[in-house]
C-alpha cells in the first residue's frame, strides 16, 4: 500500500515539532544532512546509463552516415582521421540539451526530440563540410551533403530508439513518490499502471492536513523519511492552491535531497503545454495561446491533409483492393460501410470504413448495449458477435479505417483531429466541452493511439487539449505514433 503522511504518530509529532525555530521559518532541525544514500545512487547510476546510451547511439548514427555519404554516395575515401569527427555529433547534440532531457521526463521518447535532432543533423553536416579536407579523401559535393544530414538524422532517431530500449531494460524502474491528493494519485496510477517500465508509483502523501508550521515539520521529515525508506528516484508533486509556500518548500527539499521533481498542474488540463515563458523583471508570467486555429493554421492543416489523403489513397490502392476482396468472400453485403458522425461545427457528415460486421445487424445494437461497459460512455464491446472473421483483422490492424481517406478529401476529416462520434454519444457532450468541435474530425488522434477504450470524459479532455495546443509537428507526431501503434498490432 502507498505510504501516506497522515499515518506519522503523535509522539513523532510531537518531538519534531518541539525543534521547530519559531513559526513563520522553516524547522532547520528537522532537515536531515544533504548525504548520497542509496536513492541518490540510484538517480545517477539510471541518468548515467541514459546519457552514456544515447551519446554511444550519436556517435554510432554519425559513423554510419559518414560511410553512407562517404563511400556509398560518392568515390571519396574516409581517413582514418575521420574517427576524431565522430565525437562532434555529441558536441551538437550537447549544445542542443539531447542529453538532459531524460531526466527531467517519466515518458522518455524519442519522437519529441525529432525537431532538436533535426537541428543536431543540420549542424553536424555543417560542421563535417566545413572541416572535411582533414577526415575526407576527395571532397564532398552537396548531394553528399544532403545525404549525411538525412541518413543522420533517420539514423539517429532510430539508434536513440533502440538506446533508451537498452537502458530501460537495463536499469531498475524509476521508483516514484506522489504528492498530493487523492484523486489525481488515482489518475497518476492510471497512467502508470503495474507492469509499466516507464515508472512506478511506490509511495503517497497526503498535503490536505499540514495547517501550520509545526505540521509543516512533521511533513518534511516524512518525506525525508519515505524517500529513504522506499528507495525513491522522483518525487511528483501536485501544487497545493491552499498551501502554495508549502508546495514551493517541498520542491526545494525533495531537490535538496538529490532525488528528481516533477509537478503536476492541473492548469495545464486546460491550457495544454504550449505555453510561452514571460520574465518580466524576475516575476515570472506565463503566456497562453489563443484556442482554435488561425485562418493560416487551417489552410496549412489542410494543405497537409489533402497531400496526405491522396499519397495514402495511390500508395495503399492495392491493400485496399485485397481487403474488398476478402471482404466479398467472406460475407455478404456492401465493402464500404456508411454511418453517419458529428463533424465539425456540430455539422452531420458519413464517414466511409470497410465492413467489418455482418451486414443488416444494427437492429441488434439496442439488444448489446445492455453489454457495454457503461463507465467509458462509448458503445464498445470486448467481443462483438457481429464482426465478421475478416472484420477481427480489419479492425486490429485498424485497415478498416483506410476509406477515410476519401473524407480527409472531401473535407469532412482531417489525418489528425477530435473522434468524430455518432449523434447519441455526441449528445452527451455539452457546455464548453462542445469546443472540440472547433477543429475537423480526424481519422487518428491522442485518444487512437491511446486505445479503443478510452472513457468519453477522458476522450474530451484529450480533444479539448489537441484544439488548445495544435501544431504541424504536432500532426505528424501523432502519425508516426499511430503507425507505430497499428504495427502493434493493438488497433481497434
């Protein structure tokens, strides 16, 4: 059971709080020697491990395109010298922090450094063209050029990837203790379920009971206390509105201690992440951008959107054709299924998707939703009676979806948006939730590749944020995500 700071005894209560200095100040005696236990070890033995990962992934992605651009792009030759060029792609990549992120970062992914390592590689080809006559025997033309920034930067994505499988795989699970109140530790252990490799929840305590300064001693020896006792790497924090000095003096303990912070505003549920950072004189503001898309935001989406549509339309053709194929012989009825959703600006549209259930049984839906699970608020069924043999693959490897493409072409969808819903489930959402409805409904999003059963409320939140925080690179992240997913094989 997670260890919660309500459990202190009043005998320790009360011998702490008697070594308080005054109210008003914090209870230096209650503050345990800066020391490198075991935790501390842990932090830096996992951040090492990370770090050494990558940089030998940098160093093994710049190797490779230096022979790519090299030797297989051109008739040059590379020096043995060349070995001492090898080390300036972790110069580049230091200078763009690609080092330092994993540990400020539970979700440590390699898709979120794409822009950085996108500058990383156009840096380091500048670097190798401009100090080659010593690494190169020859010289490089600007088709090499472009071939060692491109291989680098495919290389480099991929060998990180497979750096951080190798240092998860490798180092114990970050062990984490929560800070704050109930319900969003029940969140937070969603997210982070057992099994998870990412993290693991190890420890609670609870804020709502510290109400002056003597408590406050009492809760910084507990969680001194609790991040010894339980081995603890990150302490999560959730900031108290009620107590704001003591949510400001336990970041610095827990940083004092040696351990990583991470906080969890619950601002940033409606505000998303893109935010801008104001030092206005030392005070710092933080600056939200506008909801919904500018009229230049759109045309670029959509640009985007119909480019994609139509490459995928020529490109998937011949899967296409085998799955209507498939489809015809395995059941009778329509290839293509037809149903009506909620687009947007609350405007009815049909999205097209290969059949994947037995034709003429939607009369059976009302007899099966007795059968749903009624906390996600969705229609879904773990084992649907009416999906055909070859709708079992269609709707795993998400194939079925593929007709879309014609929507995405006509308008009525984007690649990336808010789930377009059927009229009943959108009827549930109402007030300000109906701003999804602000951007076009997408074949893929957040709530795709986070699973088939994710709840309505949860569905809205993630809608809501995608409107608030949009951008190109957004878009094609989630893409790449959902590529990912659906070679998973863990598709709807």
């Amino acid at each position: 059971m997670p260890a919660d700071a309500r459990t202190t005894t009043a005998g320790e209560r009360s011998r702490l709080t008697r070594s308080a200095f005054g109210r008003g100040s914090w209870p230096r005696a209650v503050r345990l020697p800066i020391r490198e236990g075991v935790c501390v070890r842990g932090v830096r033995v996992r951040e090492a491990v990370f770090r050494r990962s990558l940089a030998v992934a940098d160093v093994v992605a710049a190797a490779v395109a230096l022979v790519f651009c090299v030797d297989v792009l051109g008739d040059d030759g590379l020096r043995p010298v060349a070995l001492l060029a090898l080390p300036l792609i972790v110069v580049a990549g230091k200078a763009h922090g690609l080092y330092d992120r994993d540990e400020l970062v539970l979700n440590k992914t390699t898709i979120d450094q794409a822009p950085a390592l996108f500058s990383c590689a156009t840096l380091y080809a500048l670097l190798v063209m401009v100090l080659q006559d010593p690494f190169v025997d020859g010289s490089l033309g600007a088709a090499q050029a472009v071939g060692l920034w491109g291989s680098l930067f495919v290389a480099a994505l991929l060998a990180r990837r497979i750096a951080r499988w190798v240092a998860v795989l490798s180092t114990p699970v970050e062990r984490c203790l929560f800070v704050g109140s109930d319900e969003s530790y029940a969140r937070l252990h969603s997210k982070l379920p057992d099994g998870d490799r990412r993290a693991r929840l190890v420890g609670r305590m609870a804020l709502n009971q510290i109400a002056d300064d003597q408590l406050v001693a009492v809760a910084s020896a507990t969680l001194h206390r609790l991040i010894d006792s339980l081995g603890v790497h990150r302490v999560i924090i959730e900031p108290s509105e009620a107590l704001p000095q003591i949510t400001l003096d336990f970041v610095r303990e827990a940083k004092s201690i040696g351990v990583r912070v991470s906080l969890l505003p619950r601002i940033l549920e409606v505000v998303g992440s893109t935010i801008e950072v104001d030092d206005l004189n030392g005070l710092t503001l933080l600056g939200v951008r506008r909801f919904g898309l500018t009229r230049t935001s759109r045309l670029i989406k959509r640009a985007f959107d119909s480019t994609g549509a139509a490459i995928g339309l020529v490109a998937l053709a011949p899967l296409l054709a085998l799955a209507a194929i498939l489809i015809k012989l395995d059941s009778h009825g329509p290839v293509i299924f037809r149903q009506t959703r909620i687009g947007r600006d609350g405007q009815p549209f049909e999205i097209w998707k290969l059949r994947s259930m037995r034709h003429d049984t939607d009369h059976l839906k009302r007899h099966l939703r007795a059968h749903s699970d009624p906390t996600i608020g969705l229609f879904k069924l773990p084992d649907d009676p009416r999906i055909t043999r070859i709708g079992h693959w269609l709707r795993q490897s998400s194939l079925d979806e593929l007709p879309q493409l014609v929507n995405v072409l006509r308008g009525e969808m984007s690649l990336v948006g808010p789930r377009p819903l059927v009229a009943d489930e959108d009827q549930q959402i109402t007030g300000r939730d109906r701003s999804r409805l602000n951007l076009t409904p997408g074949m893929t999003g957040h709530w795709q590749i986070q699973g088939a059963r994710v709840p309505l409320a949860e569905m809205i939140k993630l809608d809501y944020l995608y409107v608030a925080t949009w951008s190109l690179w957004l878009d094609v992240k989630i893409l790449l995500r959902t590529i990912s997913y659906v070679f998973a094989r863990r598709g709807m």
